[in-house]
C-alpha cells in the first residue's frame, strides 16, 4: 500500500466530510434533526478536535476500503463507490440507532441516509482522485 496516497487521500477526505458535514448538519438539516431528536441530544456548539479526529477516521476508513478492495482511480468511481458505501451504512446505521436508542424519530432516517450518501460521495469522489493520481 502507497502511504503518501494513504495519509494524502485521506486527509483530502477528512476536509470533505467536514466541510460537508458543517454543510448538512451545521447549517442546512440542524434545524430539522434537533426537531426531530431526543430533546437535549444535539450540543450548542460541537467539539471540533474530536469532530475533526472523527471525520478523519471515516475518511482513513474509506481509504482503506477503496485502497485494498476497490481500483478507484478517478473521481467518479469515488463518487459511485462512496456513494454505494454511504447509503448502506448511514441507513443500516440510522436504523439500528432507531431500534436500539431513543434518539431519533422515524422521519428523520431519510434525510440523514441522504446526507450521509452525498457526504460519503463527495469523500470517495476526493479519494478516487487523489488515489488516480501518478
């Protein structure tokens, strides 16, 4: 395994999904998923070192899965891919919370599922770039 491609990616990766995650969750859906979450769930203001240390966890963890499993090599194999992986573990994930925890309402599993797919897309997009690169 490339471990300059590795670290590159998934920093580059890392800065997607925060970005888009303050996008989602900071700015577009915040409204809609504290409406629709246990009251007192979500924090005023996150923890940025481990939101950050977090994000860079999900984009290692996609680099790892698209490094060793997959020959992305563009970024529109990142973007299906991503896509793929984000749809099925942000709604596996989102109903399994749902089953388990009081924590969201049934309503709110779709927009999260969404986000997460177009989140994970963007990252995997980033990655099959970076990963294409000579």
């Amino acid at each position: 395994m490339d471990t300059k491609k590795f670290i590159v990616a998934s920093v580059a990766a890392g800065v997607t999904l925060f970005l888009t995650g303050f996008l989602f969750y900071g700015l577009l859906l915040r409204e809609f998923m504290v409406a629709h979450s246990t009251p007192g769930l979500m924090k005023d203001a996150p923890l940025l070192f481990p939101l950050i240390l977090g994000e860079l966890m999900m984009a290692m963890f996609l680099t790892l899965v698209f490094m060793r499993w997959g020959d992305l090599r563009s970024f529109g194999e990142g973007v299906k891919a991503g896509a793929m992986l984000g749809l099925t573990f942000g709604f596996g994930l989102n109903l399994v919370f749902y089953a388990t925890m009081n924590m969201i309402e049934p309503i709110a599993i779709l927009p999260d599922t969404l986000a997460n797919t177009v989140r994970m897309s963007f990252a995997g997009g980033v990655i099959g770039l970076v990963l294409g690169r000579p």
